[in-house]
C-alpha cells in the first residue's frame, strides 16, 4: 500500500526561495482529493468512513495549515475521490501578486499478492473481498497510510510553507520600516530636512507619506518573491516614461 501524487512536484532545494511562477503568480493549494485503487488499479468507488475521517489523522501544524475538512466524497470528474477543502488565511490576500489556486490528486493503491491464486475468478474473488473489507485493511494499517499521506502533503508544500514564514518575516520588517520611517520625519525639529522628504516622496504631508511609502515597499517587495530568471530592471525597462521619483 503506497500513496502516489499526481502530478508530482519535486521541489529543488536551490529554489526554494522561489514562490512563483514564470509570470509572478503564487501558488496556493485549496484542496486536494484522494483517490484509492485496487490491486487490479481500478478505482475503489465504495464509501470508506476511515478516509472521510483522514483529517483528524493527519498533522495540520507540520503541513503548516490551518486546518482541513471534508466537503464532499465523490468528486464530480473523479468518481469515487474524497475531496478536502483547505482552510484558507487572509496573508495571501495582503500579495500583491495573482494567485494560482491548485488542486492535488493523491491516488492510494492497494498491492496484494498471492501465489495461489492463478485463475481470473480467483483474482475477481480476492478483488471482491479486498473492496468488501477495505474499511478494516485501512483502519489495521492506519499508522502506515496517515504516515505515507502526511510525507507526501509536507513534501508537496515546502515551497507554500518557505513563502509564507518568509512573507510572515517580511510583512514584520516594513511595518518596522513604515513606523520608523515616519517617526523620523514626525519627530524631526529641522524644517528644511521635512520639507525635503516630502518634496522628494512629491507629497505635502505626512499621511500622504505614509501612503507612498506603503506603495513604495509593496513594489519594491513584490520583486522578492519572483523566480530569479526575471530581473527587477528589466521590468522597469517596459515603462521608460512612467513618472520618477526619488525614494528615501
């Protein structure tokens, strides 16, 4: 008994620090199905109490969700697929970026073999009775199959997981930057040097300079989560007569 992804990510540990795609767009995971096939690999179309309950078994913290339910058994393009809804946090809807919503296919097959059984009826039989108790093959072998889901899951979400503790980290570090910021340019007793910074940010007080700061971090960070192959400078280059202006 061992659990396939389809397909199958093989995440590159050089790039890692690579959340997005060729066009920018993050990669979110919203459900994924789970699907178990005979020894014969046909699909198992039979309701299965212990695959619908699979949530509670596996370790949410370590996949690095918030959680995970069951919304339906069979899936409308995959008979007989149980279908888990990830719970969703409201850090990706802060990205700038799109959002690519994903879907991941676990298929979990079922080996059995025996020497003695050489006539098609016999394999039939055994196929029968192998789908008739696959309730009690699961819940004997529980420890084995939660332990081979929960190996895949992680594996898959390395890359989500990296990209939220970094934007966690990120999102920390401009609310630092935005606050002290504007404490310098608030607190400042020299005119001269307040009228420059918003002379320079082309504002004239300190709540529009709080505004284009917070647009200018949210473009220059957007740049940190894009693959190394596209360059910050050759973006720039798609808009030569966009209005300039100097940063502080």
């Amino acid at each position: 008994m061992f659990p396939c992804v389809w397909p199958c990510p093989e995440p590159d540990p050089e790039e890692l620090c690579t959340f997005t795609d060729l066009y920018g767009s993050l990669r979110l995971l919203l459900s994924f199905q789970v699907l178990v096939y005979s020894p014969s690999n046909v699909p198992v179309t039979g309701p299965s109490t212990f695959i619908q309950n699979l949530p509670a078994c596996l370790d949410c913290q370590q996949l690095g969700l918030r959680g995970l339910r069951c919304s339906a058994f069979k899936d409308l393009v995959l008979s007989g697929a149980t279908v888990y809804e990830v719970e969703q946090e409201n850090w990706e809807e802060e990205s700038s970026l799109p959002t690519i919503q994903q879907r991941l296919l676990l298929l979990l097959f079922l080996q059995h073999s025996d020497p003695f059984s050489s006539h098609l009826s016999d394999v039939m039989a055994t196929e029968a009775m192998i789908e008739h108790h696959l309730e009690d093959i699961l819940s004997n072998n529980r420890q084995a199959v939660t332990a081979a889901l929960q190996t895949e899951l992680r594996n898959t979400l390395i890359a989500q997981n990296h990209r939220k503790k970094n934007q966690e980290k990120l999102c920390s570090a401009v609310e630092v930057i935005l606050s002290s910021s504007i404490s310098v340019v608030s607190c400042s007793s020299n005119v001269d040097f307040r009228n420059a910074c918003l002379t320079s940010m082309k504002v004239r007080d300190t709540h529009e300079l709080l505004a284009s700061i917070c647009e200018s971090l949210r473009r220059v960070t957007s740049w940190k989560f894009t693959p190394r192959s596209r360059c910050y400078s050759a973006q720039m280059e798609e808009h030569p007569d966009g209005p300039t202006r100097a940063e502080i």
